[in-house]
C-alpha cells in the first residue's frame, strides 16, 4: 500500500510537471505568435513602401529624357549681357537650367551626371527639342563641360505643356 501511494505521488508529480511544461509551452507559443503577427505587420507596412517606391521609379522612368547638353554662364560671349538675369526673370544660380518653351519655367530636372535636380528658369535661342543648356558660374567650366548626351528625368515642378 506505501508502494502505491509513493507511486500515485509520483504520477501526481510528473503530471504536474507535464501541466507546468505545457504551461510554459503555451505561453511560449504565445510570445512567439505575437512576434510572428508583428512581423506580418512589417512586412506589410514593408509591401506598401516598395509599391510606393515602384510607383515613383515609374513616375521617374516616365520623365526620361535624352538630351544633348551644352553649358552657358552669365557673360556677353555666351549671352550676349551679363547680368544673370534669366528669361524668367530670376538670376541664375548654380542649378539653373535652360530648356525648350514646351517645360514650363519651375519644371524640376534631375542630372544624375551633378547628382543634383535643377530647375528650368531660362530659355535660349538654340535651346529647342530634347536640348538643354545648363549655368554654370564661370566661363572656364562652360568650355571645359563641352557637349555631351545625357540622360535626365523630369521630376516635378511646372512639367511639360505637351
């Protein structure tokens, strides 16, 4: 009778170890579901910001432009004055760009070529088409920049009237 009341003692043991282990175990399945749910929380606050940014990749690609750029700085051989006035009416600033009447003054251009979006705030006698002439402060620059085919994007501002 002692042997079975020490083994009825230690079955009352081992199943309140077995209570107490799964206890633990669902409390642990508990902590590790609500980890799980936050995950799925950023992960989907994470798809909204990647649809987000391929929208703005596409509405970037949308404003893809292949130019030829030349460069033109505020004196009488490239402007024939030197006030820096713009056809805008602003003055000329590092950024300043001239672009074909179809861009609305304001239009934002980025060159990745400067890492930079300047604004077009000028226009220019030959600046016709998919042609852009760029400030820059001395003439010096003007003639070391040349001619060149760049890739731009327009990225906001005034935009286009086509």
């Amino acid at each position: 009778m002692k042997r079975q009341k020490i083994l009825y003692l230690i079955l009352i043991i081992f199943t309140v170890f077995l209570l107490i282990n799964n206890l633990i175990n669902i409390k642990l399945i508990g902590e590790k579901i609500e980890e799980i749910k936050r995950i799925e929380e950023r992960l989907k606050q994470l798809e909204q910001e990647i649809q987000q940014q391929k929208r703005n990749i596409e509405r970037i690609l949308q404003g893809k432009l292949e130019v030829v750029a030349t460069a033109y700085t505020s004196n009488l051989i490239c402007c024939g004055k030197d006030d820096g006035i713009t056809a805008s009416g602003k003055k000329a600033t590092w950024g300043t760009i001239a672009m074909d009447k179809r861009y609305k003054f304001g239009t934002k251009v980025y060159i990745p070529l400067f890492k930079k979006t300047f604004v077009v705030l000028d226009r220019g006698g030959a600046i016709k088409g998919n042609r852009m002439d760029i400030w820059f402060p001395t003439y010096e620059e003007v003639l070391e920049f040349g001619v060149k085919k760049l890739t731009v994007y327009i990225v906001g501002g005034a935009g286009c009237t086509e």
